[in-house]
C-alpha cells in the first residue's frame, strides 16, 4: 500500500516493482475517481439522480469492483484473469450513462478507462482490444435494447463513440505492444552484456598477467588479482623501515623510482611504454616485471584511460642473465686464449731455425686450436640465433665495446696491431647481451683478420640523436664496391679475400645484420680497397638514456649481468 502511494503522488516506486493486486488496484482506480466526480458534479447539476436506482447500482459496483481488485490473490490465479475487472467496469459506467446522460453527454467516453487498461496489458491484444470494443457497444446499444424494438437508426446513431473507444484501444494496444518489443530487446543486451562482462572477469582471472585499467582521472576501475598479487612485492614491508613510498626501481638500480617515472604515472601522461623492465621489492623477494600500457577509447573515439599489463619475468631474467654469463665466458675466457695459441703459434711456425718435426708438431697444435674456436664459434650462433634472444635487457653499448677492445688486445699485439677504443658514457640500449656482443666481436675480429701486421684498429661508440652508434675502423685490405653489397648475405666473401686465402665462412656479417635489425637497428659499411673499412652499427638509444639527463644513474645500470 506504502508503494501504491509511492507511485500515485510521489513517482519514487515504478509501476512494475508494484506486486500483481497492487498493480491491478492502481488500474482499477482512475475510474472509480472519475465516477466520483461525476457524483460531484450530479450533486451539483441534477441532486434528484443520485437517488436513481441505476445511478446507486453503478456507484456501488464500482466501488465493488475497486474492493474486488485490491483483495483476490490475482497471482495464483491464471495470468489474464484479472481483465475480468476492465471488462466487468463497462456494468457500473453503462448504468451511470443510461441514467445520468442527459445531464452529463460525454459519460460513454468513461469507457476509456477500462478499454487502455485492457489494450494496455499487453495480453492477448488481437482477441482483448476488439472485445472491449464490442463490449463498449454492447455498453451504448443495451439501454435501446432493454427498452424494446430498437430502432435501426437509433443504434447506427450511437455507433460513433463505441468506434472512437476501439480506435484509442488499438492506438493504446500499438504503443504498448512496440514498448514491450523494446523493453524485451534491451533485457536481451543487457544479459549479453553482462555475459561478456562475466567471461572477460573469468579470462583477466585466468591468465598469468597483471592486469590494472585506470581511467584518465587515475582512478583505478579494474584490478585483477594477479596484480595484486605481483605488486604486492613493491609494498615495503616493516623491516624496509625507511622505505615510505612503493618499491619500485629500474632494472638494476638501487634507487627507487619517483612516482612520475612509474609506468603507470607515465602513461596516464601519455607516453608509450611497451615491454618495459622494473623491480619491485628488494632482497630475495624481489620480482622483475615487464610492463606494457596501451590506451583505450570510448563509443566517441575519446582517450577513456589506460590498461596496464605486468607479466612476473623474474625466473626469465634470471635464466637469461645465467645464459649471457655462461657466453661471455665461452666467448671471452675461452676464445681469447684461443685467439693467442693460434697467434703464438703462426709466430713459431715461421721460425726459419725451427726444425721440420717441430713445424708439424706446431701445426698439430694451430689446427686443434681452430678446432676447438670454430667449436665455440658455433655455439655461440646457436646462442644468438635461439630462442632465448628475444629477451631484451637495458645494457650499455659503451661497455660491450670497451670490453671487446680489451679482449682482442692480445691477438692484436701478436701482429703488431693496435686496438685502440673511444666509448664515453653511457648508452644504453634494450638487447639481447649475447647477440650485440657477438655482433661487436665479429666486426673487431674481421678487421683485425683482414689488417696487415702494424697497422691500426680504431674502435667508437658514440651517441648520434637517438642513436647509439658504434664503428670498427681498419687500415686493412678493404672491400671492393662490388663486394659490398654480398658480405652482408650468407657465405658472402669478397673475391679480395678468396684469392688472398684468408680462412672464414662468411657467415658472421649476415648474422650481424639479422640481430642489429631484430633490434631495430642498421648496420652498413663503407670501404676502399688498399686503404681499410669502416663498419658502422645504429641502434636506437633506449627512451629514458635518449633524454639524457642521468647518465651517472645509467652507469650503474651498465649491462652488469646479475
Ligand atoms: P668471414 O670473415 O668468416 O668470411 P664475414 O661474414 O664476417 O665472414 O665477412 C664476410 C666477408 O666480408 C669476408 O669474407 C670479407 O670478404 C669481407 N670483410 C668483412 N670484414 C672485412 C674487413 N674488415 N676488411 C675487409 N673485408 C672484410
């Protein structure tokens, strides 16, 4: 009853949260309102009808009827059955318009209540809508006929309005039956939207990714517990005493980042950030996560927010960084030493003073040596061109050149060549450590392979814009135009060097090219035969070193493995 009124005076409660009764209560009682009236109006117009047999009959069976409708328990009974009350309502009218019409004319259009509360029900409109209609004439047409041989023209006469009735019947039917449609469609939409909500819930729940969605205020409106999870390690716990803020740094790093450098924070800026690496925590229980954000849209193409995606790669990392570990002493402790057996080697060999079975024995010695280097060698191929390379770790180019420097020194000394290297700085890069080092190493190699004893091998990485650039320069045998554009392809040798018999494969530049340009980078070389060659190597500086300002941070970062 509280909601009955909530509907009639206030509008809070809606019609269909009413229950059945309620429902057909509240149909049921603009009618008895407007016979109300019409008493009032009586009352006023002709006081000597409200005495009328008919008049008291018609008041007091809808007055029945309005008790009727609050009181049977119309949900247990067949659903419909409550139209019997609309259909019952045309009784109590006609026997008000039969008595009082004379005084009030537009009675028969109280008819209009009962039939839009049967057209509009909604329940089986093409049979209720007409019979409403016929009970609306049958409402005019019963007073002629009780009183005897109807007069053709008197019924066709009192036609007019039972049509109109219909007409405001089927209008009233249309319009409901068009928002029931409607109603029914957005229903189906929303279970179905709901039903994609439910299974991209149950897909963010599911996979092995952190998953957060900040909208452009930064108010996080979806996080799943993955991530929560995997940040859980950034939050410092009581023994990080003096930690106040989150725990997050980069890769290598021990200071811990201001928010305004957190991928999160970044993004919401609008800067692009895609497979990025920090740590979160410290000590053992540290993660190292790569984060990636990309920005959605809403229905009007407008930046809605951002979704942020965290996957765990610590177990990653660690593997990789054993990996490069395990080449770079492959490469370096075991190919140098190499390099210098091999060298000594030639040297005694070309001794004149040295005996024929001697000369054999040191033979046996060089040709074990390059055994065991061509061994190695294609190890370490199979490193660059495996799987592992697409794991790409911030280090510093600067170092990796350096350091290829110092281990050729000692092959070059033997020849009388100096190695000499200018890399300043840092400059870092995202790569694949084993890839940019083999890379680096071939081309030192190369140039000291294909320069005479005594002359020069000149080493650079510089920063160029946005790149770092490193070059290999040598006074040696240089390449001809022609060959130029064969070295960088498999087993591609210069006709220079196939006459002169230098051993090789010519396979190392092309595996050059193929990792510089996995790292989106160039590689090219320019040369003049007699004079020496200059390879060049681009790569594209990562987003925070191109800025530049914190080289001294970035030192630390310097490709420490582990
Ligand atoms: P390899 O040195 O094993 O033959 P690479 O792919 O490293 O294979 O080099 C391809 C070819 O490029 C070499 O065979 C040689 O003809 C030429 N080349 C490479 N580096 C130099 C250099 N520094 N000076 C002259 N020629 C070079």
């Amino acid at each position: 009853m509280v909601k009955l009124l909530d509907v009639l005076l206030l509008g809070r409660a809606r019609f269909h949260e009413l229950s059945l009764r309620g429902r057909v209560m509240l149909s049921q009682l603009p009618a008895n309102l407007a016979l109300l009236l019409v008493v009032a109006i009586i009352a006023v117009a002709a006081p000597g009808k409200l005495t009328e047999p008919a008049f008291v009959a018609g008041q007091a069976l809808a007055v029945l009827l309005l008790m009727l409708s609050g009181s049977l328990p119309w949900q247990r009974l067949p659903y419909g059955s409550f139209l019997v009350v609309p259909f019952l309502d045309f009784v109590p009218i006609g026997l008000i318009q039969a008595s009082a019409s004379d005084q009030m004319p537009g009675l028969t259009f109280l008819a209009l209540f009962p039939i839009m509360w049967v057209a509009g029900s909604g329940f089986r409109p093409r049979l209720m809508v007409p019979l409403s209609g016929a009970a609306a004439l049958a409402m005019v047409w019963s007073p002629l006929l009780l009183a005897g041989s109807p007069d053709p023209a008197a019924l066709a006469g009192h036609l007019l309005a039972p049509f109109m009735l219909l007409a405001v019947g089927v209008g009233t039917s249309v319009m409901t039956l068009s928002g029931m449609t409607q109603q029914a469609r957005v229903e189906e939409l929303l279970a179905q939207a709901e039903r994609r909500e439910r299974l991209l819930d149950a897909v963010l729940e599911t996979v092995d990714v952190g998953v957060v969605v900040i909208d452009t205020q930064g108010r996080g409106t979806f996080t799943n517990t993955k991530q929560v999870e995997v940040y859980a390690a950034a939050v410092p716990a009581e023994e990080d005493g003096q930690e106040t803020g989150m725990m997050i740094y980069r890769d290598g790093s021990e200071d811990a980042l201001p928010p305004e450098q957190w991928a999160l924070e970044r993004a919401l800026a609008g800067e692009r950030v895609e497979h990025e690496l920090f740590r979160l925590g410290r000590g053992p229980g540290a993660r190292t996560v790569s984060v990636t954000a990309r920005d959605f849209l809403d229905a009007d193409g407008e930046r809605a927010g951002t979704v942020l995606a965290s996957s765990d790669v610590t177990d990653v990392v660690h593997a990789v960084r054993a990996r490069d570990r395990f080449l770079s002493t492959l490469s370096h402790e075991f190919r140098t030493p190499l390099a210098n057996i091999l060298g000594y080697a030639e040297l005694i060999a070309d001794d004149p003073d040295l005996s024929d079975a001697s000369r054999a024995d040191v033979h046996v010695i060089a040709r074990n040596a390059q055994h065991v280097t061509s061994m190695v060698d294609e190890l370490l191929v199979v490193a660059v061109t495996g799987a592992g390379t697409a794991v790409r770790l911030p280090l510093d180019v600067a170092v990796i050149v350096r350091e290829a420097a110092e281990s050729f020194d000692a092959a070059g000394r033997v020849r009388g060549i100096e190695v000499r290297v200018e890399a300043d700085g840092a400059l870092m890069v995202l790569a694949d450590r084993t890839g940019l080092v083999r890379v680096v190493d071939n081309l030192v190699s190369n140039a000291l392979k294909y320069s005479g004893d005594g002359t020069e091998v000149r080493l650079s990485a510089v920063r160029e814009g946005q790149w770092a650039v490193v070059t290999v320069e040598d006074s040696g045998i240089g390449i001809a135009e022609d060959d130029l554009e064969h070295i960088f392809t498999r087993f591609g040798r210069s006709d220079g060097v196939l006459g002169e018999d230098i051993p090789g494969t010519g396979l190392g530049l092309s595996l050059s090219k193929e990792v510089v340009e996995a790292h989106g980078g160039t590689i090219e070389c320019t040369s003049t035969v007699g004079e020496g060659s200059t390879f060049t190597v681009r790569l594209p500086l990562r987003g925070d070193s191109r800025s530049g300002p914190s080289p001294a941070e970035e030192a630390r970062l310097i490709g420490e493995p582990g």
